[in-house]
C-alpha cells in the first residue's frame, strides 16, 4: 500500500505544480517528457519484478527508497507532462485576433443548462462547424478555432435554447478573460476547466438579413446527446411552476438539479454566515444518500424473490443500485466534484467488492482523487476538491463511517441476528452522539482549510449544522427529488425550508462569529491544514494540544508576511481595484482604511461589493472601514456599497449622496444607519501621519443640485503622505472638463500629485490638458471594464497623456493597479503580459502580469496575430 500511496502523492503534485504555472513550455517539450518518464516508470516496474533487473530483492520484502525515490519522480514528471500536454491542445483553440468582436457564423449544439440572466440567457454551446468566413481557409477553422463557446442570447422572439438543440447563429466572440485581484475568484479557470475557449453574445439580426438566430433542428446529432440536461431543464421548470415562493423553489432547484444560481443572493449570504453552504450544493453526502436510499428499496425488494436471489444476491444487486443511483443523481446534479469524488470512490469500492478484493481505505481514497485529476486534471484548483476529499478522509480515518478494517465502510449496514435491539430512545441518543462527534470533527478539520481557501469560517457552523445536517439529508433533499414523481413532495419541502431558514437566521442572529484570516504564506498554510486534519484523528491529547501552535499564524498573522503588508506610519498603500467598468479605490495606512466607491452592480445577484472588494478585504486581513466615500450616485460607483454595509463594519458614510438615497439608511452590520458626512471642499483629516483631504464639491454646488449632472457633484479626495517627500494620490470620481478647469482656477498648485486615477474612466469629457498640466501625475490609473460599450479610456485622451509623456496604465490589462509610498520603482516581472499597453507602470505594480495563470494568456494563434499590429491598437 505504501508504494501506491506515494504514487498516488506524487501524481497530485505533479498535477499541482503544473496548473500552477504562469506559461506553458512548447508542446513537444510535454510529448517528449511523456514518453521518457512513462518509459523510464515501466522500466523500473518491470525492473522490479526481474532477478536481472534494477532492484534485486524478492517482491515481499521492503523496496528500497532509492528505487521508489525514482519511481515517484517518474510520475510526478509524467503527471506534469500529460497535463501540460493537454493544456497546449486546448490552448491552442482561439479565435483569432483579427477576428475577435466581428460577427462570425457559426452551428453550434447547446449543452448544459442555460442560466436566465438580465435580459437574456447564458448557456454553454459545442461548435458543430464553422461556416466559411471570406479570407479564412475552412481547415484551419475547423483545427483551431475553438470547439466549445459561451454565448449569451437576448430576449427574442421565439423559444430560448434548449439543451441538444441545434441553432444557426451570428456571434461576436472574444477569449475568455476575468478580473485580476490580490484574493479575486479565477473567472477564467472555470471557463478553461469545461474546454471553453471563446465567449461572446448572439446578434439579434444580421445585416440585411434579418434574424441572425434560428433553430435547425430540436435533435442533437446522436440521441444520447442532451438527454439529462433535458430533465433537468424540465424539472427546474416544474419546480418553478409548482412553487410560487421563489426563495424556496431555487433551494429545490439547487437540490435537485443543481441550479446554484436559482438560489437567492441573500439566501447564499445567509448560508455562508451559518456555514452550511455545503448542504445547499450537491454534496458527496447528498449523493451517497440517494444511493443508500436506493439500496434499501432495492435490496427490500429484490429479497421478495427467491429465484433472483439464488441467480443474484441481494446484497449484491443493492451495492450496484446504489452505485448506479448515485452515478444517475451526479449527472442529474450537474456532475460537480464533490459528486465525482463520491461515485468514483463508490466505483472503485464496488469493483474490489465484486472481485473478492479489499484495499484500505486509504488508497480508496487516494486512487479516487488521482483517477478524478486524470479525467480532469483542473478540478485540483478547485476549493471543492480539497474540501470533499479533507472531509471524508477525516471521517474514514477517525472510524465514523462504521468500521476501519478492511473497506467494511463501504457495506450497507444490516442488523445482525441474535443482537437485542436498543430502545428508541437510546438509538436516538446514540446517533445524536454520533452527530455531534462527526460535526465536531468536521469542523476542526475543515475550518483550516476554510480559511486558507475562503479566508474565512464559520464558528456558528457547528450548532446550526447539528439542525441543518439532518433537516436536509432526510427532509428537504428527499423531497427535492420525489417532488419529481409526485409533485406534493415540493409543498413538504418549501415547509420544511421556510422553517428551517427562519431558524437558522435566528441562531446567525444569537450567534453571529465569523473566523477571518488573511491570505497566508503556502507554509504556515499547509501546517495549519495538516494540523487540522491531524486534530481529527484518535491521537492522544497530548499530541493534540502539540498541534494547536501550528494555528496561531492564521490568526496572529506577521504583519511582514501579509500579502500586502500594512505601510509604517506617515506613508500609504493604494489598490485601485479591477471592478470592470467602474471605480474602486482601497487607501491604507498604518491603522486606518478608506474605501473610495464601490465599483458597479450588474443585474440584480452581480455586484462588485461582493464579488471583488470583500474578498479582496479578507485577503488584506481588512475587517473594518473607517470611512467609505462615495463620489457620486452613479451605479458604477455605488453598486456595491450595499453588500459591503451589510457584511463589513463601517464607521462613517461620506459621499455627495442626497437624503432620499437607499444608502443613507441602509442598515450597518450593527443594524443601525451609517453617521453620514457630505463631502466638501475644505473637510480634512490625519490618520496615522497621512493627510487627507477633499477638494470638490464646494458648499454652493449642493444648492444647485438639482440643476447639475450627478457627475459634477463628484467627490475629489487628496491623499499625502508626510514622508518620501510628499507622495500624494488624487482621486477624481467622474468630474467633467467644467470642474476640471474649476478646480484649476480655485488652486492649481494644490492639485499637484504622484498618482491620478483618471477621472470619468478616461473619457474625453475629462481629462483636460490643463487639469493634467496642473497635476503633474508620474503615474495614471484608468479604471475601465475590458471592451466596455462607452470606448473608455478614449483614444484621444491616451494621446493627450502620451503627448504630455504621462505613463498610465489600465486595468483590464493590468488588473488590480498596487502602489505604496514606501515603493519608489515599479516591480515588473518578466512576463509575456508585462509588456501589453497598459500594463508597465512607472510606479506601483500591476497583479495581473505577476499573477496569472496560463489560462490567463493569449493563445499562440493570438500571439501570432499580436506580432506586428501597431501600437495604436493596442490596450
């Protein structure tokens, strides 16, 4: 066992290391190292097993470490090399540069479940064929040109997309891309993990033709295709239908087929503070559930035949029911990773079963997890994987699945004959007991992990999932899915959830302890993990008590090895954030932390409040603001101030908001309304040897707000540091050419700063040769969304910056813009992103070339088309 345990080890880290890098190496470089390590592992295995061989000693004795030593390289090197090897081929899969924002024809299947999205819909597509495009020989469509798409379709007449269907369309394609902060979500691993290589949007009618999207054929082209996604398009549409209490009926959906995004955003909020978000997805108990429940019916019922249980066991044919069931309710469930991870192992168990073989658990567990990155070697950057596989290897090796020895864990359990039963009572304490030791154990193991993953956890999760587990897994999952037999079941389960969520809310409410944890140095965040997982298992207290050091650097974190270490008094950090087409901006000094604007709301589930800034606070081991500034009223700046109010503590609202604006009275985190400060010109403070200062609107322009644009009562904040000779920051919101030049004619010299966010994104409206002339900035930070509608930054005033020799960067292709005054010279790493317009500041840093992925870079089809195109053109 222990040779197949190492192996199974250094598979996952070679698997690891490899989608952990930033650039791949050339496609032979992985074909020719494929071939060697697989040549160089079968020759040592063969080796083995010779007199003549490698190693010379008889096959029961202990191998040496040198031979394993080298049998582990072996397939450490091949896992690194066939991974990189896949990962060239789909990255070899674009759409070419040139053709990148034009419609292009194209007959695509459509997969998957489509998701309802403002206005439209968002469904994933497999290329059929390329039609032919002027200029573009058909081959090279077909060999390069991206086989799965990501379309978003708008409202139109007719039926939406169905998966299986077949649909003519005119797209407008681009390569998949995502935000780029310290502690941000990877948008675009999704998209590279399902083969998706170009996203983009259904035209609505094509030039001179009309419809541009119509139906060829409600087949797909075998008749397997689509069929599950056809039920579960079906039963999600019966859910809703049924349901009338759309809270309730997403939780059904989510259930049942896996429909996260049906689930409310408040509901999401509400189980992550209770911990219990690990219910509400498709979990590797939910699976197993269905198959145990299956089992019984089963096994009940094959039993009531004696010619079949002389032909079939009865156990026999259970274990394989189950097995099928669960397989069944994984795909129906969307066939996540905690599913895999489950029917994997259920496999696995089943086919050692059937050939009269046992293995420990242990290389169950193992071989499961290397089988599930050779099918799909990505997952393993997934917090789903390590949080499936963390939790059931602590309940296997802690003996709570019923017995350790010998793989019985995976047996239906059977009452033996001649035992006394116990009275109800002491069956129902006894698994009460076994509950709570199982929760207990859950959590010690997990909340690590939940830390350095999510940077952060629920203490409250331990009483609320002692309700939630079994409310759940007996109660409302059951009745997710019978509800697709007889519909009635769904009335139970929206009882049921309504009095389960009234519950919960109130015990977050009593209880509301969130654990917190900045982004942790890989080491002290693979102790902490390990020692977590070691907390589980039946050591001594003695041992136990020796671990708990290893978590003091979670809490108790250096402030040297933060991510993004604080600055000393009298200097200041800032982080212009990459919120797409909108304006974020964290100020940072010793003890004290301003938010200026919150970035912009999409829809109503998408807001750059949750989606960037919280997660970025919890990476910075931020827990409070002292102050959130709103410029002005527009969404894309205030779009995500309301889940920020309502998840982080904040001491002051400062913004040119007026009185009948939802924020002023939005309830903080202590239920009361934020003290509300209106910006004026002339307000000044110190924090920590740090000078701030506002400088527009001025008392006059409140009285005339009702005749100006929301634009011109932006709030214009002044930021310097009272040492390395004055370094400043100005902050301008959207102010336009008029108060440009107000500002100018008020005091020039004041204006004067290291660091200008552009005002208004870079519009032409802004901007001014005599604003910049004014501020003198050695370093410009645009905040725009990549490809936005408004053409932002615009061409003419880049020109103007470069005409002034101004060095400005933009964030689609820097990502998160970093500065301190601490830092007098920019870090630029060696990278292929480095060097994209936009991208190589003077000053600061920008994340993205420094922490990408290689998801994350052009293609070599888009290289190739880059090389030689003008600057013009470029960012």
């Amino acid at each position: 066992m222990g040779v197949w345990l190492v192996w199974a080890g250094a598979w996952l880290l070679g698997v690891f290391w490899q989608t952990g890098a930033g650039v791949l190496q050339p496609a032979w470089v992985y074909a020719w190292s494929t071939g060697v390590a697989g040549a160089a592992l079968l020759a040592l295995i063969w080796g083995r097993r010779r007199p003549w061989g490698v190693v010379r000693m008889p096959w029961r004795r202990r191998l040496p470490w040198a031979w394993l030593a080298m049998s582990a390289l072996a397939v450490l090197v091949l896992a690194w090399s066939s991974t990189g090897w896949r990962a060239c081929s789909r990255m070899h899969e674009a759409v070419p540069d040139a053709w990148a924002g034009k419609a292009v024809p194209v007959i695509v299947q459509v997969e998957g479940l489509p998701q309802a999205v403002p206005g439209g819909t968002l469904f994933d597509a497999r290329v059929v064929s390329w039609l032919p495009l002027e200029g573009v020989d058909a081959g090279v469509m077909a060999q390069d040109w991206p086989r799965h798409l990501s379309l978003r379709m708008t409202v139109q007449e007719g039926a939406l997309p169905v998966a299986g269907e077949r649909w003519q369309l005119l797209v407008q394609l681009h390569a998949p891309d995502g935000q780029s902060n310290p502690g941000g979500f990877d948008g675009t691993l999704a998209y590279f993990e399902r083969g998706v290589r170009a996203v983009g949007s259904v035209q609505g009618k094509a030039p001179g033709k009309g419809q541009a999207a119509h139906r060829i054929s409600d087949q797909a082209e075998w008749p397997w295709q689509g069929v599950m996604d056809r039920w579960r398009l079906r039963i999600r549409a019966l859910i809703f239908e049924h349901v009338p209490d759309r809270r309730a009926a997403g939780i059904l959906a989510g259930l049942s087929v896996g429909d996260q995004s049906a689930i409310e955003h408040e509901d999401w909020d509400l189980f992550r503070q209770a911990g219990i978000t690990h219910l509400v997805s498709i979990s590797g108990a939910h699976i197993a559930m269905f198959g145990w429940m299956a089992a019984l019916l089963v096994r009940r019922l094959w039993s009531l035949w004696p010619r079949g249980m002389h032909w079939w066991p009865a156990p026999d044919v259970a274990m394989w029911a189950a097995l099928c069931a669960s397989g069944l309710y994984a795909v129906l469930a969307g066939w996540g990773v905690p599913a895999q991870r489950t029917v994997w192992m259920m496999a696995l168990v089943c086919w050692l079963r059937a050939g009269g073989r046992r293995w420990p658990w242990p290389l169950v567990w193992a071989s499961s997890a290397v089988g599930l990155t050779v099918l799909d070697p990505w997952a393993l950057r997934q917090a789903g994987f390590w949080l499936s596989y963390v939790a059931v290897g602590v309940l296997l090796s802690s003996g709570m699945n019923g017995a350790r020895q010998g793989g019985h864990e995976h047996e239906v359990p059977t009452p033996a004959l001649g035992v006394r039963m116990q009275s109800w009572a002491a069956q129902a304490w006894g698994g009460l007991l076994t509950l709570v030791r199982i929760q207990c154990l859950i959590t010690l193991a997990l909340m690590p992990l939940s830390l350095v993953v999510f940077q952060q956890a629920s203490l409250s999760s331990l009483l609320v999932n002692l309700i939630a587990i079994p409310a759940f897994t007996i109660g409302i999952t059951p009745m997710a899915l019978l509800g697709a037999i007889w519909a009635p079941c769904w009335d139970a389960g929206v009882w049921m959830i309504n009095g389960l969520m009234g519950l919960v809310a109130s015990l977050v409410h009593w209880w509301p302890a969130m654990a917190s944890s900045p982004v942790l140095p890989w080491w002290v965040a693979l102790c902490g993990v390990v020692a977590g997982a070691a907390l589980a298992l039946p050591l001594s207290w003695r041992l136990r008590l020796g671990l708990l050091p290893f978590f003091v650097p979670m809490f108790c974190l250096p402030q040297g090895w933060h991510l993004l270490p604080a600055p000393r008094p009298g200097s200041f950090a800032l982080i212009a954030a990459d919120v797409g087409q909108g304006t974020a901006v964290l100020v940072r000094t010793a003890h004290h932390t301003l938010l200026f604007d919150t970035g912009p709301r999409i829809g109503e589930q998408l807001n750059a409040g949750d989606r960037t800034l919280l997660p970025l606070f919890r990476a910075l081991g931020v827990n409070q603001l002292d102050a959130l500034m709103i410029s002005h009223q527009d969404t894309d700046h205030v779009g995500g101030a309301a889940a920020i109010i309502g998840q982080m503590p904040v001491a002051k609202l400062i913004s040119s908001l007026d009185e009948a604006h939802a924020l002023r009275h939005q309830p903080g985190t202590d239920g009361a309304a934020l003290p509300h400060v209106a910006c004026q010109a002339g307000q000044q403070w110190e924090w920590d040897g740090v000078h701030f200062e506002v400088l527009h609107p001025w008392p006059q322009d409140y009285a005339s707000r009702s005749e100006r644009e929301p634009n011109a009562m932006s709030c214009v904040l002044k930021v310097s540091a009272s040492d390395q000779g004055r370094a400043s920051a100005l902050l301008t919101g959207d102010i336009e050419a008029d108060q440009e030049a107000a500002l100018v004619a008020q005091d020039a010299a004041r204006l004067h700063s290291t660091v200008l966010v552009a005002a208004h994104h870079g519009s032409q409206t802004s901007s001014t040769a005599g604003f910049l002339q004014a501020v003198q900035p050695e370093q410009v930070v645009v905040q725009v969304g990549r490809r936005n509608r408004y053409g932002h930054p615009s061409p003419p005033v880049l020109a103007r910056y470069e005409a002034m020799q101004l060095n400005w960067v933009a964030t689609p292709a820097c990502g998160a813009f970093v500065w301190s005054t601490d830092q007098e010279h920019a870090e630029l790493p060696e990278q292929a992103g480095a060097i994209q317009a936009g991208a190589a500041p003077r000053l600061g840093q920008c994340w993205r070339p420094g922490h990408h992925r290689y998801w994350d870079q052009p293609s070599p089809m888009q290289t190739r088309a880059l090389k030689g195109r003008p600057r013009s053109d470029e960012g």
